[in-house]
C-alpha cells in the first residue's frame, strides 16, 4: 500500500466515523494526507480548514470538537510541528474533549538518521492523549484509526485526545488514481471505524464511587456550586430542591430561580452557616468557591456520572456520587428561608454593583463583563484571567447567551481566539470572545486566514488595559510586595506593552473598532454578529486593585456583613 492509498483510508475511517471538520498545517510529509483530504473534501464527506500555525490548528481543531459535540481532526507534518500542538492536547486532555491528532512522519528507516524535520514523535503527547499508535509506512491505517476514535470517544473512559502518528514514504504525490475505488476505500476502512466505534458512545465502566448510602439530608443548609461544565441538570437540581446556586458563567447553569449572583462576596457572610456542598462540574474561578471546598467541618458531594478527566481517583475531597437518586439523598431540600435568604442578598449585591458601576467616570471590566453578558444572544466564548472572573461577578441568573465556553481544562491565555474561531465554524453559529489584551496577542495568529477560507462570525472583544491586570489583584499587588520590589513586580508581571491593536488587526484583514464609552459599548454589543470584528475598549489597571476593594465593601455593605 503506497503513501496515497494509506491516505486516503485515513479520510475515509474519519468520514465514516462522523468527523465532519478537519484542520490542515501545511507541510510535505503531510502531503499524502492533504491530497486525500481534498478528494474527501470535494466530494462533501468533510470540510478543510487550513492554517499556517500548528498551534492555532490545534485550538481551531478544539473549538471546533466543543462547537460540534463531535470529534474533529487536526493533520500536522513531522518534526516541531507535531510538538507545537500541546498546549490545545492538554487543554482537551483535562477538559474531555474529541480532538484527534494525524501527525505525519518519516518511515522507521529514516528515524533516529539525522534525517530532516524527523524525531521520536510517536507517543510525544506521553499521558495527555487516552491513545498514541504509530501506523508504520505501508501499512493499512484502519484498525488503528479504529482504535483511536473509540477511545477519543471515551469507549474506555473519559474522552479525549488521541494521536495517530502516520509514516508516509515517497512518492508523497499521487502518481495516478488509486487501484481501489473511493466506494471500496470507504466500505473497507468504514468496517473498521465502525466495528471500533461500537461501545464508543457508552458510558464508563462502574468505577463504585461510593458503596453506602449516603445519609438523609433533609433540611440541611446545602449549597450548589456549578463548575465549568456542569450544565443546565446542576440549575434544574438546586430550582428542585430549593437551593442557593453558586454558577461560574461556563457552567451553563447560571440561570433560574436559584441562581445566585456576586456569590463570591457573599461567601464572606454566609460561609460559616453553609452545612453541606453538592458539586457539578470544575470549579476553577473563585478563591472563596476554593476555600468553601477544602474545609473539613462540611460535608461536600461530587456528582460524577461518567468517568471524570480533570481529577484522578482518590485526589479528590468530596464523596464521589454517581446517581442523582443518592445526590438527592446527600443535599436533601433547603430549609425554609434558606433560599430566600441567598436570593435576598445577591439582589441587594446586585444593585450595589450596579449603582457603583454607575458612579464610576471610566469603563472598567465589570463594565464590560457586565454589557458583554447581557448583550449575547448566541455563543459566547470566555477568555481566562480577569474577564471570565468579572463575568462571574456581573453576570445575571435572568439572561443566558446560548452557550457559554471557556478552556478551563488548563485555563491557559493561549490559543483563545483560535479556539473561538472553531466554535463558530463548528455550527456556523455567530460567536463573541471577550479577553483581555495579553490573552489576545498571545493568540493574535489564530486572525490569520488565506484567500478563500471560510471566516467565522467572530467578534472578539478586547479589553486592553496595557498589561495582565489579574496579578494586581492577586498577592503580586499588595503594597508591600509593590514596596520590596518596586518596578520589577510591573515588568515581571504587570508586563506592560505597547502593541497597536488596531494596526495588529488591519495586517490580517480584520475589522477594528475603539470603544471610548458605554453608550458606545452597547451600541457596538447590540449589532449582528457577521463576519469578524475587534472591538478594543481601553482601561487603566492602576487603580484595579483599589476598584475591586470598593466593589466589595459595597456588597458587604448592602447585605449587611
């Protein structure tokens, strides 16, 4: 079986595995794969998405597996190409999601040579992938495509990554049609695909998170905290019981009657009556949210229905529970009053956050968060540091966007523009990324498209305070660390900058706008989503870490602590 063959039952496993979106990084060794990849293409079995950076690649490839709810695939060529997709490995390691690594590479003669752009690629990602095989050159690819899909799909776990490293020898071009044709290259590869595909879409295997009963908590002052991921079950659980619900923005289950806003402040008064803890999904955001889960005088419970990808067995605190039946059991309803006291309190929170807001002469991130929320009716994807942590403060249990995503696998700045980008291709939903400037330029390559590629809906809101604000807020701006090491705590990790954004976007053919207000601010929120725009709206981050002091004391003063 030559290079092309091999190939083309490589796009034809894919096709039949459902895998609608793949992602091409340019390169010869590659080459076998984009030749297939073009014939799949121009018959309709797949779209191609080309871009010239591998890592933007990998994180188009990861929104487009979160848009769709499907594996997609991403096809680099050997050597540092294949390395620069670990970071988007990662993320979907920890954070479960399909994304399929085809890394082209040198036949098993050419290793270990000296031979150009070859190294020990096989099984590079080591413990981030829930598969690593190796396709020898020659040989036919579909078992192992087989194997490799089914465990992306989680057949044997959580899912996740997987790499198939392929070796292509020369000729890499087709020299001429294949002796098969595409009906038989298709049904053949297919019956592999399938035949490994069968258990893909079980559930784990019964790992006995907990072997008691758990006990009766009727009437026990229970709190729901909704992490990344958690979805709409965790807000229909707490409206059911009766229960204060503390929703990060990507939980998707900010929403309902009990929905809690500002949560994080109110922690303060309420923490030392809250008597039990129910948890969905990841929880990433809040240090108070953090602190409520590590004390030991509580007792805390982790639905966990399917294997879990962001913890090991055993690391975790909480009772593992994996039936809503014993979760039911474990929370039991609130206590009269219990509810309304929470509810009581995040609206006068609410409305001391707001008439602050008001009284502010700038534009600030709670501004921002605050009209970013309120103003998206489709997708919203989330940048991590302070724009998802001032959404989880403003945002408002009476309105949701469509979906809410964010990478809180890792929670890294890179590869958010990228990953946006893919979310909105994925369903040709129109898409709104809010992240500060760090987290922009970072990604600013994931802007680069060529002549006839598709675009996106994308409008990515920027909020460019000139540096990473987040550190001011954090132990890096108190006064005395200011005091003991003067400009070098700006310079290590205020890291100003000076990039014109504006200019930035125009060289990769990408509107701009400068937001100056917030009349100007909502106008701009309340336009269509359409093709792809940078709103830049311009702040000052020296007196953060002053702002956010007055946000609290006002909430704690409006609820009374």
């Amino acid at each position: 079986m030559d290079s092309s063959d091999s190939a083309r039952r490589v796009t034809a496993a894919l096709a039949t595995a459902g895998i609608t979106d793949v992602v091409l990084a340019p390169g010869s060794r590659s080459a076998p794969l984009a030749y297939a990849l073009a014939e799949a293409a121009e018959r309709g079995e797949l779209r191609i998405h080309v871009r010239v950076d591998e890592r933007v690649a990998g994180f188009t490839a990861l929104g487009l597996a979160l848009g769709s709810q499907r594996p997609a695939a991403v096809v680099t060529t050997s050597g540092t190409a294949v390395g620069e997709l670990l970071p988007a490995v990662m993320e979907a390691n920890h954070a479960a999601v399909p994304l399929v690594v085809l890394s082209a590479d040198r036949p098993d003669e050419l290793r270990g040579t000296g031979a150009n752009q070859t190294t020990r690629q096989a099984g590079l990602f080591g413990v981030h992938v829930r598969a690593a095989v190796d396709v020898p050159a020659g040989t036919d690819p579909s078992p192992y495509l087989a194997r490799a899909l089914a465990e992306s799909r989680g057949v044997n776990g959580p899912a996740g990554p997987v790499q198939v490293n392929l070796a292509f020898r020369d000729p890499l071009v087709p020299s001429m049609p294949s002796t098969h044709t595409d009906a038989e290259v298709t049904s053949e590869a297919g019956v592999h695909a399938a035949s490994g595909m069968t258990g893909g879409d079980s559930a784990g295997p019964d790992r006995g998170t907990t072997t008691a009963a758990p006990p009766s908590g009727a009437g026990a002052r229970t709190v729901v905290v909704a992490g990344d991921g958690a979805g709409e079950l965790a807000a229909v659980f707490a409206q059911h019981l009766g229960l204060p619900l503390l929703a990060e923005p990507s939980s998707n289950a900010r929403f309902g009657s009990s929905a809690i806003g500002a949560y994080r402040l109110l922690l303060e008064g309420f923490g030392p009556r809250i008597e039990r803890v129910v948890v969905f999904g990841r929880p990433t955001l809040s240090r108070p949210v953090a602190a409520l889960l590590a004390r030991t005088d509580i007792e805390r419970a982790l639905y966990v229905p399917e294997p879990p990808a962001w913890f090991e067995e055993g690391r975790r605190p909480e009772r593992l529970i994996g039936t809503l039946d014993e979760l039911v059991a474990f929370a039991g309803r609130g206590p009269d009053g219990w509810l309304r006291e929470w509810r009581e309190a995040g609206a006068r929170a609410e409305a001391a956050l707001q008439l602050l807001l008001d009284q502010e002469p700038a534009l600030t991130g709670l501004h921002v968060a605050d009209a970013v929320w309120e103003n998206t009716a489709d997708n919203l994807v989330l940048g991590s540091s302070n724009p998802i942590r001032d959404v989880d403060l403003m945002a408002s249990g009476d309105w949701h966007p469509l979906e809410v995503y964010a990478n809180r696998g890792l929670a890294g700045i890179d590869g958010s523009i990228s990953t946006a980008g893919g979310i909105a291709l994925a369903a040709g939903i129109p898409t709104r990324l809010l992240v500060g400037d760090l987290t922009f330029l970072h990604d600013a390559g994931g802007l680069l498209l060529g002549p006839g590629e598709e675009e996106p809906d994308l409008q990515v809101v920027v909020l460019n305070d000139a540096g990473g604000g987040i550190f001011g807020l954090l132990e890096h701006g108190q006064p005395a660390t200011v005091e003991r090491y003067g400009t070098a705590v700006e310079r290590l990790f205020g890291t100003p900058h000076s990039a014109d954004l504006a200019a930035l976007a125009a060289g990769y053919g990408v509107r701009h706008r400068l937001i100056s207000t917030a009349a100007e601010l909502d106008a701009a929120l309340a336009e269509p989503v359409t093709g792809r725009l940078v709103l830049e709206v311009r702040t000052d981050r020296a007196g953060l870490r002053g702002f956010h002091a007055r946000v609290k004391q006002a909430v704690l003063a409006a609820v009374g602590h």
